[in-house]
C-alpha cells in the first residue's frame, strides 16, 4: 500500500491554486489549493455537499472557475479545456450513457468523439465485461456499470482519470473488486483521483488526501500522516465497552444463529 | 509548451450521428411516433376519400313502382334507395341517415297523371338541399318530355373543362407529412433530449474534446434522417397505395423532401426551446402540448384553414406548420413550383429565428 507514499521527486501533475467556485450567492468550492503528484492515487473524502463534485468538475473542465488557478500537466484549464480534456478520463456520478446502445458501440463512439479507435473488445475484457459485449448498460449490476464505466474512461489513452464517488452503492465485493481495478489502472501509470466519503476507501486505497467540508480543504496528506497528526493533539478515541450487542439481544431471544440468507 | 494533436470534429459528428441514429431506431417511442402513426393515419384517411359521395332517399311500400321519376333517380350512380314503411322511413330521416322521403302516386286517368311527394329534414341540410334539387331537375325533364316538348325557349350547354378529380388523399397527404414532422420533431426529440440531458449523457460528452455544436449538430442530423425517412414512407404509401398526385413526379417528390428538411430545420427551432429550458419531462410535458395541440387543430391539416371563422384565419394561417403545409400543397394540389413557395418558406424561417433566438438565451445542457 505504501508503495510510493514518501516518493518527493514525484512532479505534480495537477496544481489547484486559490480555486473559487460560486452558483449565484452560494460558494460551492471556497478558496482551495492542492496538488496531486503524478502516479497517485489522490482522493477528496468528504460528506455530501462538501464540494468535491463541484472541484472535480472544475478540474475536468466542465465548470468553469469563478477564480483561481487550474493546471493540469502544466496546461492551464481556463485557456485550454480541450487540451485537458484530450489528456484525462472522467466518470460521473451517475451512469451516462444512452440506454439503447450496446456496450460496444458505446466504446467506440467515445473514441471517436477523440478522433482516435479502440478495439472495444479488449477494452471491456480489461474490466472483465468480455461477455457483456453485447448487452445494454441498464441491464448491468451496479459494479458492472462502474467497471463499464472506467472502461469510457480510458479510451483515449489519458495520463489522469477522475471518478466520483466509484463504490457508492455497491457491494462489499464489488467494491474490493472496483478497488483492485483502480489500482491496476494505476499500476499501468495513471494517475487517479477520486472522490469518497468511505474512510475505508480512504484509508485502503488513496495514497494521498484531501478532506474537504463546506467547500474548504481541512486536511491534506497521507492517510497517516493525518492519522499522526490528530494522535499528536492528544486526541483518543473513545473506547466503548459494550456489555451485550443486538446480536446477542437476538440470539437470547431466539435461540437461533444468524444464517446466511 | 503542451502540443496536443488537436481532435477533429469531423469523425466525432459521424460517428455520434450514426450512434445516436442506432438508438433511435431502438426506441420504441421513436418508432411508434415516427413511422407507425403516420402509416396508420395515411392508410385511414386514404380509405375515407376514396368513398364517392352518395345520397341515400327512402322510398315507402305505398309508392308506385312503375313510374318515370323513381326509374330515372334509382338509375344514378350516386343514388341510394333505402325501402320500407313509411314510419320507419320518417324514422331514418329525422335521425339524418336518409336524405329524403320520396312518395309517387298515380291518378287512373288516361294518360295518368303522376303527383311527388317530398319530405325532407333539417337533421342533414346539405344532403337535402342537394336531393331536392336532383329531384326537381328530374321531375323538370319528365314533364317535358310527357308535355312533348321538342324546343324548349332555355337550352343548357355544359362543358367539362379538364381537370383532375379532387381527392381529400391529395389534401390530407400532405397534412399527414407536416403532423408526423410536428411530432417526431417535438415528442420524439423533446423528450429524447430531456432524457439525454437528465441522464447526464451531454455531460459525459462533454468531458470529450468534442464541441458542443458538434453534439448538437449531430443530434439535428440524426433526427433529419428519421424525418426524411419518415416523409418517404408517408409518400410512397400515398403513391402507391392511394394514388397520391405528384404534378412533376419525381422533382414534386424530391421537392417535398427538401420542404421537409427545411420544416424540421424551422421547428428545431420550437424543440431547443422546450429541450433547453424543461429540467424534466413533467416540465417539457405541458410545453410540449401547448406547442402540437394549437398546430394539429388549427393549421390545415386535416381540413382547410378556411372553415374556421374569420378571427381565427389569421392565426390559423400564421402558425408554422400551416406554412409548411401550405407549401407542400402549392406544389402538389395547386401544382405549382418551388419557387412559389417562398412566402411560406419565408414565415417558417422567421417562427425558425425567433426560436432559436429564445433557444439561445435560455438553453441549459444540465
């Protein structure tokens, strides 16, 4: 896990600067800067609303800053969105994709919108959807969707792929599956940044943080050194000694071990 | 210091034409709108106009049967005899289904001397105003050829000067082109982009260096080819099926589908409007039908705009697809060119910019 958390001569391939982002009066990203190095897995962890979406967006281009600074692979966001948007992947929230094409044909017509090709068989063989070549995205799993959706991500070959929120609402398994996904993507030399609000998917698999909260950074770096720096305030946590659970409420009331459903 | 091949928009519109095409065809929504509609409508009001007028009189048991007049009215072509008793025929009359009651009775002298008796009923006025006016024409001659008449003081010549029959195919047809263009365009791609828009499938895109005019350009020429389609079929049912009348044949058949083109180009107008403004469908819903329903009822589709009373002509005239309709039919009833065409094509290209003007300030792709 700590395979190049300490690694200095990392340049940054991002670089956040003074970010300011209002909808009308209300500040959704309020006066933010970081980086992230290349090679990473970087990841904004926060509660709903805190503004991650909102920075992401910014970063991909698809919001325009109020002010600040934005630089991705040294180019500037606000002069040159489509040279950004040439070198980075982006998954949204929700899947978007039109319901009534096939996943190939979904494939190949995001490379086109590149101007490039893919060979959209061995694309989906990379997130194991080989067999769903021909099936429509409504009818996949939520990990599929995901999976299917990191596969859009990397049509054109991109330096640095953003997803957000990638296992909200999916299953522990699919979740550790989506997380082994990431990290052979990363693996391959792509940076990632991601958005959560799992501090197990925090804590697991981002090599560096940020926490953010109504629209500020609190917090950056590893997810130790965050952990030091609490523990070197002389925070404890509280330990709770729990005489009984609810398990033990209803093993006593029905006699019963839980089963498997 | 960032030297990137910059992508080229050409590809990216093929390809996103096509694919959005693909998912059109897939859509059943777009398929019933788009091509099963208008078969259905075509085929309906095809049969309707190929029933020739008919006038239905009832003649009662107590007639006399061998008699000048019945002989020739029953001898017509267009003439219908419904018998019975006189009772049930008064019946038939007052509820409109018989255009008139017709009675002959003879007097024995020699030679006998015949009386007609007529009911008629305001329950179906034009049919008797026509009936009656049949009748007298009939009872006219017979009395003069009994008074042995040879040189009546009025003669009256007739001319036929030639022409073609009026069908209502030859009206509704084109009616039928510019309502399946009316609502492909509005519930068809409405309603698409609404989802489009929701399901943040734009957005995705434009996470792609592909330019928003691009995806936008690529949406009209998709929905162009299902229009065009749409607009074939709807012919060449017409054509071959109902024997619909192209003055100039191929040029009319071609000329159309330019009109249609053009039509669908002015009513993206209306579309971008809606589709840029409406968040969801409970949104583009109403605005959707505020849009069609006015033009259905009230621009000349099904009948001419001249039935409506005087204040509402010039609305009725002025709506866009009364423009369209009105230049697909000066160049097929009216048989006239393209070129005629231009004051209509003239009023759909300003209701095209006002719209698209609106579409402009007030579109969101989110």
């Amino acid at each position: 896990m700590a395979k190049k958390a300490t690694n200095k001569e990392k340049k940054n391939i991002i670089e956040v600067n003074n970010l300011i982002k209002k909808f009308g009066d209300f500040t959704a990203v309020n006066d933010i800067s970081f980086h992230v190095q290349e090679g990473e897995i970087f990841g904004i962890l926060g509660p709903n609303g805190a503004g991650k979406t909102t920075t992401l967006e910014t970063i991909e281009t698809l919001q325009k800053p109020t002010s600040g600074t934005i630089l991705v692979d040294g180019i500037d966001a606000k002069r040159h969105p489509d040279d950004i948007k040439q070198r980075i992947g982006v998954q949204l929230q929700s899947t978007s994709f039109y319901p009534e094409l096939k996943l190939t044909e979904l494939l190949k017509m995001f490379a086109a919108m590149y101007d490039t090709e893919v060979n959209p068989t061995e694309m989906l063989e990379k997130v194991q959807l080989g067999d769903k070549a021909g099936s429509f995205v409504n009818k996949l799993s939520g990990g599929q969707k995901q999976r299917f959706s990191i596969a859009t991500t990397l049509v054109n070959k991109p330096i640095v792929i953003f997803l957000d929120e990638p296992t909200t609402g999916l299953d522990p398994q699919a979740r550790l599956n989506l997380w082994q996904m990431i990290r052979e993507i990363n693996n391959t030399g792509v940076t990632i940044v991601l958005t959560t609000h799992y501090m197990e998917e925090a804590e697991q698999l981002c090599d560096r943080l940020a926490i953010m909260d109504s629209g500020k950074i609190v917090a950056t770096g590893t997810p130790r050194e965050l952990i030091e720096n609490l523990l070197k305030t002389g925070f404890k946590k509280e330990i709770v000694r729990k005489d009984a659970s609810l398990e033990d409420v209803f093993l006593h009331l029905t006699g019963k071990e839980l089963r498997d459903a | 210091m960032h030297k990137v091949k910059r992508p080229g928009q050409w590809r990216a519109f093929l390809s996103m034409t096509y694919y959005a095409l693909r998912a059109q065809t897939r859509n059943p929504a777009t398929f019933a709108f788009g091509f099963i509609f208008p078969v259905v409508f075509i085929t309906v009001f095809g049969l309707i106009g190929n029933t020739p007028q008919n006038y239905t009189i009832g003649i009662p048991n107590t007639s006399v049967s061998n008699n000048p007049i019945t002989k020739t009215l029953t001898g017509q072509s267009f003439i219908r005899v419904e018998q019975g008793s006189r009772e049930y025929l008064e019946g038939q009359l007052r509820v409109g289904k018989i255009a008139s009651i017709i009675s002959v009775s003879r007097s024995s002298q020699n030679p006998p001397r015949y009386s007609v008796s007529l009911v008629t009923t305001r329950a179906n006025p034009q049919q008797s105003a026509a009936v009656t006016t049949i009748i007298s024409s009939v009872v006219d001659k017979a009395n003069l050829a009994l008074s042995a008449v040879k040189n009546p003081p009025i003669t009256l010549s007739q001319q036929e000067v030639a022409g073609r029959q009026f069908r209502y195919i030859d009206f509704v047809l084109p009616g039928m082109i510019g309502f399946s263009l009316l609502s492909t365009a509005i519930f068809g791609v409405i309603f698409g982009f609404v989802f489009l828009k929701k399901a943040l499938v734009f957005k995705r895109m434009f996470a792609t260096p592909t330019k928003p005019l691009t995806i936008l350009l690529s949406q009209g020429a998709s929905r162009l080819i299902i229009v065009l389609v749409q607009t074939l079929l709807i012919l060449v049912i017409g054509v071959l099926a109902f024997k619909f009348y192209l003055p100039q044949g191929l040029i009319t058949f071609l000329e159309i589908l330019f009109l249609s083109a053009f039509g669908l180009a002015a009513l993206m107008g209306f579309v971008l409007l809606i589709a840029g403004f409406a968040q969801d469908e409970n949104c583009a819903s109403p605005l959707a039908n505020l849009v069609t329903l006015p033009q259905f009822l009230l621009s000349g589709v099904f009948f001419p705009t001249d039935s409506f009373p005087k204040w509402v002509q010039p609305i009725a005239n002025n709506l866009p697809l009364s423009y369209f309709n009105l230049a697909v039919r000066k160049i097929t009833t009216e048989g006239g060119t393209l070129a005629d065409t231009w004051p209509y094509l003239l009023g759909l290209a300003a209701w095209g910019i006002v719209m698209y003007l609106l579409a402009a300030k007030t579109f969101k792709w989110e």
